[in-house]
C-alpha cells in the first residue's frame, strides 16, 4: 500500500487514507477465511461503511483500489461510497 500511494502521490493525488481488510482476527473471521472475497463489493458491508465515513470526513474525491476491481465491483462501490471508486491499474493506465 505505501508503494501504492507513492505511485499516486507522483501523480499529484493527495492520499487522506488506508483501509485493509482483514479477515481471520476475529473468531467469526477465521471461519470465513476459505471464502472468497464479495464478488459485489470485493470488502465487508461494515468496511465499506468505514471507508464511506472517511470519505465523508475528509470529502475525498475518489476511493482508489489497490486490487484490480471488475465493472460490477467498480459500479457498486461507486454507488455505495458517493465517489469514483478506481482500481490502481486503472489510474496507472492514464499515463
């Protein structure tokens, strides 16, 4: 994630956060460590309500991926969170 927000820092963005989504801390965790991510959201309904607050907080402007997201992802989370969500890839292309 620091490589991450280097490379966007290069290209004039302003990073106000991180987010990781964890799974297996929790005892409820562990158990859904062998099921695959949201094929919808890609994080947990709680996590995309954390990263909404933040974006709220801070009046980000985008919400940018670390992990490659598909359209549906891409549009959900656009429409979950108020704001573009991009993966890196996506931003890295425009060069």
């Amino acid at each position: 994630m620091a490589s991450a927000a280097e490379q966007l820092a290069a290209r004039g963005a302003h990073v106000v956060g991180q987010f990781v989504q964890r799974r297996g801390v929790s005892h409820g965790g562990v158990h859904k460590m062998s099921l695959p991510f949201s094929s919808r959201t890609l994080l947990s309904y709680g996590k995309v309500r954390e990263v909404a607050e933040a974006c709220e907080q801070t009046d980000a402007r985008a919400v940018i991926f670390v992990a490659a997201l598909t359209e549906r992802q891409r549009h959900t989370l656009t429409a979950m969170l108020g704001r573009p969500a991009l993966s890196l890839s996506d931003v890295l292309a425009d060069d």
